[in-house]
C-alpha cells in the first residue's frame, strides 16, 4: 500500500511542479479525478506539495514591473464588465434540491457545508421555490468518458434560472476551469457566469439564463480567465440534449 | 492565519465583488513577486509582461477560482503566474537561446538582484524562509525542483539533461518536495 501510495505522490510531487508528460500525465489526471479525492493520505500529500509550489515562487527575487504594465491592466479591467459573482451560489442550492435531482447523497456530501453560507439562505428558499415549479425538469449530462460524476441541468419554462448541479466531480486540470456552454442548431454560445470549479467534489450553480433557448447544454475545461469564443473540448467533458421549448 | 492572509482575503473577497481598488491592492502586494517568477521562467521581458498581465486579468475576470479553503491566496496567485508563465515558455521554447536560460538558472536563489523593490515584510520574511528551505536540500534533489519550476522543464526533459534515468528524476523529485513541505511548514 505505501509502496502504490509512493508512486502515486512522485506523480502528484510531478504535476504541482508542471512537470509531467505522457503516460505519466494521463496517470495523473486519473488518478486526481479517482483515486486523489477519496483518499485522506493523497488529499493532504496533494494539498502540501500545492502550498510548496506556491511558496517556490518566492525564491526568485521580487522585480519592479514596468510602469506601463499597470496601465494596461487596468484598461482590460474596464474592457471586462463586472459580472454578478456567484461562487458563493455553488454550495448554496442546498439539500433540498437532492431530491428533486436524484443525486443520491447530494444532501449528505453537503453536510455542515450548508451553514458556512448563510447568507445564502434567501436565495437558497427562492431557488428551492422556483425549482418546484410545475413544468421544472431535471435533465442529467453525459461525461464524455473520463468520469462517472453526474452533473444534472434543472430549468423550466417561465424559470429564467438554470441551475446545474453535481457530486464527486473532480478539479479541472491545473490553471483551468470548468466553463458552461448552451448551444442551439449546434452552435454553442458561452455562458457568462458559467465558470466554477467543485467545491469537494460538489457543484451547485444558479445561473440567469432562459434555457428554453437552447437545446443542447456542455461543460468544458478552459484556461482561469479566458473568455474562448467556442468549447475547447479538452479535459472533463460533459454533455446533454435539453428538452425543446415548447 | 497570519495578519497578512487575513489581508489577502479581504482583498480577494472585495475583488469578487468588482472592487478594482482592492484589485488593484492585490496588484501592489504581488506585482513584483508575479513579475521577477515570470521572468526567472520566461527569460524576456515582453513575455514576462504578458504573464503578469494574463494572470492579473484572469483573476480579475474569475476570482471564483480561488477557494479560501484549500491555502493561502500567496499560493493560488503565484502558481497561477508559474502555470501561466511555463506554458508560455514552452509555447515560446523556439524562440528562447539556451545559453540566456542557462544564465538564468545559475543566477543564485539566494543572491538578491533587485531588494531596491518594495515589497510587503512579510513576503520578504517568506522568502527568506523559502530560499533557505531550498539551500538545505542536497544539490541533486534541488536541481531537478530547479529546472522543473524554473526552467519550465518536464520530468523526462529534465532526464535527458542531466543524463539520469527518469524514475530518478521522479524518486528526487518527490524527496525534495517532501523535504520542504516538511521545512516550510514545520511538520515532524
């Protein structure tokens, strides 16, 4: 067991560094999305080899950027407008929705986790609301063959909400995130505040969208802060036919 | 949780609001940190700026990628520069002579070129911390971290640099980064 769990932190030690290649990649990223976040040993290992390679960055000496950079930075600050951030909302669509989804254990996983959003809760009761509108239907998206986490697409008519949500899914790859699309006739538009990264493992988005749009739903790995004009289709996909607006 | 992390917090949690004053708080305390690690790796100026302004904007545009729960934000921001910064190096390998990045390497983690640039005491005391961690690791283990995360090399690359089979690279990897978790964070 020490000897297997060994092999597995030389290629966590590996990726933290941004060291791996080939087999050795494809063995990681397995093992991140199977093995890592069950396993208590290989979460910490994980966890302690990231910290160090955050604090390596400090080894080489501070320089001045140049004057010009700032400037230029804040030029794309304005160019980007303010979205409505909601990386709270992941975890806030709570237990209660379980049921509706049949994610199975969903309210479990959540746990205390609920109580570290409470000032969620408002939106948390008006979501669960819309949620058990007549006409609400769950539709659950196909990973495209990498894992087994279920990620589940709620929305109905009249809703203008869709909220998407999912257990045990695992990190997206180094330096990316997952990123929502909606597509119709087969072309997929971005969603604005589509962007997420699991919380352990679970996902719980509410999104202003009027999915009656669209008939075809993705998620996809894309770079932190890129705003692609089209899917990239690398890494955890995850994909499903939306029912057609009436 | 240090003063300094609590710090880092607020500022990030008024960032996901759409704070650009305390972005722009965020940019005054890890600019240079962000820019002299882009320059070790990418060895260029222009590329260098364009990692820092890359990693800046992506946190402007996606601040939810940061957790509060899994570290500090010294961590998420600076390894978002690091990613950044070997993608670009790999992307840009044609253009880059070795004999510069060689030079690059060489230059002493413990010899300050540029302590002129202000930076908050705390970073300073870190790095401190940092670099001794690295000088007490044996010169092969730290030579392989070296040229991994600074040279934006991989494992296999880093094999047939050195003339080592790559479960080598692998077994000095792993000792060296057990060996500064331990250092850097004081575990038995």
């Amino acid at each position: 067991m020490n000897e297997g769990h060994d092999r597995i932190e030389e290629l966590l030690a590996g990726y933290v560094l941004l060291g791996l290649s080939g087999e050795d990649a494809v063995e990681a990223d397995r093992l991140l999305s199977e093995h890592v976040p069950s396993c208590p040993r290989c979460r910490d290992a994980m966890a302690g080899f990231q910290a160090v390679a955050g604090d390596l960055a400090l080894a080489v000496s501070p320089a001045q950027p140049p004057d010009l950079l700032l400037p230029r930075i804040r030029r794309g600050v304005a160019e980007t407008p303010v979205r409505r951030r909601r990386r709270a909302s992941v975890v806030a669509v709570a237990a209660g929705v379980a049921a509706l989804v049949g994610l199975a254990g969903l309210s479990i996983s959540l746990g205390d986790r609920v109580s570290r959003t409470e000032q969620q809760r408002g939106r948390l009761l008006a979501a669960m609301e819309a949620l058990q509108q007549q006409g609400t239907s769950p539709v659950s998206l196909q990973s495209q063959g990498q894992t087994a986490a279920g990620l589940v697409e709620v929305s109905g008519p009249g809703l203008e909400r869709m909220y998407v949500i999912g257990r045990d899914v695992p990190m997206p790859s180094a330096g990316r995130v997952y990123q929502l699309w909606l597509g119709s006739n087969g072309t997929f538009v971005r969603v604005e505040d589509g962007a997420f990264v699991p919380d352990d493992g679970l996902v719980l988005l509410e999104l202003t969208v009027d999915a009656g749009r669209y008939d075809e739903i993705l998620v996809t790995e894309e770079r932190i802060g890129d705003a692609p004009a089209s899917p990239s289709h690398l890494g955890h996909t995850w994909h499903a036919f939306l029912a057609q607006a009436a | 949780m240090q003063e300094d992390d609590r710090l880092d917090l607020e500022l990030h949690r008024r960032v996901s609001v759409g704070d650009r004053q305390a972005f722009e708080g965020l940019y005054r305390r890890y600019a240079p940190a962000a820019y002299g690690l882009a320059l070790r790796v990418t060895g260029q100026d222009s590329l260098a700026q364009e990692v820092v302004h890359d990693a800046f904007l992506a946190l402007w545009r996606a601040p939810e990628a940061y957790d509060p729960g899994r570290g500090p934000f010294r961590s998420f921001f600076l390894s978002l520069v690091h990613h950044r910064a070997v993608d670009t190096v790999r992307r840009e390998e044609r253009l880059r002579r070795r004999a510069e990045r060689a030079s690059n390497l060489e230059r002493g983690l413990g010899e300050d070129v540029a302590e002129e640039v202000v930076e908050d005491a705390y970073l300073s005391t870190r790095r401190k911390e940092v670099r001794e961690a690295l000088r007490t690791l044996p010169p092969d283990q730290r030579r392989v971290v070296e040229l991994a995360y600074f040279g934006g090399y991989t494992q296999a690359r880093i094999a047939q640099e050195l003339g080592i089979p790559l479960g080598t690279v692998k077994t000095r990897t792993l000792a060296a980064m057990r060996k500064l978790r331990r250092a850097l964070y004081r575990e038995d």
